[in-house]
C-alpha cells in the first residue's frame, strides 16, 4: 500500500487548472453564441449617401459606386449639379 501525502498547493493548483479551463470554456461559449447573433443581424447597404461640402466625396463615391453598381447613390446639394452628373457619367454610372 502506498500513501501519498498531497500539500494544499498541489491541490490548488489542480483546482485553478480548472478554473481558468472552465472560464476559458464559458467565454468561448458565449462569445460564439455573441457572433451568431450579431452576424445574423447584419444587412448590406441599401444606397449610397453622399454629403456635399467637398469635390472629393463624389470622387470618392463615383468610384464606390463603380466598385457596387447595385447601390442606389444619393448626393446632397454640395458642388454644382451638373459637374456632379457629369462627374458620375465619365464614371459610367447613370
């Protein structure tokens, strides 16, 4: 027969070995639990809203816009509105 004498430590550390495995477990399940949730509720853009004030952001949006040609482009009033139609039309956006 053999006896082991065991220390308190030994036994706490065997016991926060099961601790942190147990937190890392539950945090593993609620943040995948968390992911679903939030990747189900994602919508892809309906348009485009382009806020006048500066030449670049119709640029930038013409551009965009060529990149996702289903997106509906909306500019408020910001530079003249024929350079913004023009602007659009050498994009080839109509």
């Amino acid at each position: 027969m053999v006896l082991r004498v065991v220390s308190s430590k030994e036994l706490y550390k065997g016991l926060k070995i099961s601790r942190i495995s147990w937190f890392l477990v539950g945090f593993l399940v609620t943040f995948w639990i968390s992911y679903q949730q939030f990747a189900g509720s994602i919508e892809p853009p309906q348009a485009l809203l382009v806020l006048g004030g500066a030449i670049e952001r119709e640029v930038f949006a013409a551009e965009f816009a060529q990149q996702h040609p289903h997106l509906d482009i909306w500019v408020s009033s910001g530079t003249n509105p024929e350079y913004a139609e023009w602007l659009f039309s050498q994009a080839g956006i109509s």
